[in-house]
C-alpha cells in the first residue's frame, strides 16, 4: 500500500509538529516625544522576538530585548539607561505642583504572556495578566513612575535611574514564568 499524499485527518498530531499558534510573550511600547506618538508591538517566541511598527517588521534575537527596545525610546538618558541589575530604592518623593508641565516623554510598556496553542481553552477561565508601567522623562532628567492604584487615583514618584529596563527585564522574566508554568501544567 502506498502512503498517502494527504494526511489522515483521524490520526492524532504529531507530537514534533511545530504548534500553529506557540507560546509568546507579547509587548506593546508606546512613547510620546516632541509631538510624535509611536505604537510598536514586539513579540518573543522562544529564542527570536519580533518589533512591528506601521505595518514594518524588524526581527531580533530574544537576548538583546533591551538593546532593541531601547532603541525605540526617545532619546532620554533617564529612559534609556541600562539596567542596573537589582531593583534600587529612592525615598518616596511625589512631584511638586507643574511636574507636568515639565514632561518631555511618556514610555508606556505593556506585557502579556499568551500560551497559545498549548492553553486548552483555560484563558476563558484564566486570562492572560497584563503588566502595564508608565514613565515620564521631565527637562530636570528626572524619571516618574505613574501607577493607578485600587481606589482610581495615580500613584506618581520618583524611580532611579535604569528603572525601565529593569521593570522590562522584571515583567517580562515574570510572564516567561507564568508562561513556563501555565504550559507545564
């Protein structure tokens, strides 16, 4: 008998087929800087990521997120500082009145992990958390951090400096975590 040329739809998929929807981590960066609003949705999917912005994709190696991302920041050392490797403190200090005013650039970072094919329907009753961090570069070269707290209002302080890359570098071990975890199970 000779093999067929089409697959047998009854037959169970094959365990070393690649998954037609795998695992990621998505990313969505949005930045606003001299009047110019920039939206740029990356992806990780195992060792490669992806950046798409209008319609043009640029891939990368998943080991140099940072070096990409912060290639699409605007150009603001307080935003675009490397990591220091640990989460550092600076006393809590809120920003006087006119802060505002003050602001050269927003960076808004959003991550997701997706399980893909291997979620079997669990998102439904288990969605996908998203980790959602904004920053403001003001002209002093400070950094603030814009968190909405449970009753509605902003919590607005303070961050050193490297606090984007490391909250990236943070949130995105996080979702590759629960990614790990979500598809062991």
């Amino acid at each position: 008998m000779t093999p067929s040329p089409t697959p047998d739809p009854s037959a169970p998929a094959s365990s070393s087929a690649e998954p037609s929807d795998p695992p990621r981590v998505g990313i969505r960066l949005v930045t606003v800087h001299d009047d110019t609003t920039r939206r740029i949705d990356l992806q990780l999917v195992g060792l490669r990521g992806m950046a798409v912005e209008d319609g043009l994709t640029t891939t990368f190696e998943a080991t140099h997120l940072w070096p990409t991302v912060r290639d699409l920041l605007p150009p603001l050392p307080q935003l675009t500082a490397d990591p220091a490797g640990r989460r550092t403190t600076v006393p809590v200090q809120v920003p006087g009145p006119g802060w505002d005013q003050q602001c050269r650039a927003m960076v808004s970072l959003a991550v997701v992990a997706t399980a893909g094919d291997a979620d079997d329907g669990r998102a439904e009753q288990d969605p996908d958390p998203v980790v959602v961090r904004t920053w403001f570069a003001t002209e002093d070269g400070s950094l603030w951090s814009a968190t909405p707290r449970p009753d509605g209002s902003t919590d607005i302080r303070l961050e050193p400096t490297g606090a984007v890359a490391d909250l990236l570098v943070w949130d995105v071990t996080g979702a590759l975590e629960a990614l790990v975890a979500r598809v062991a199970s």
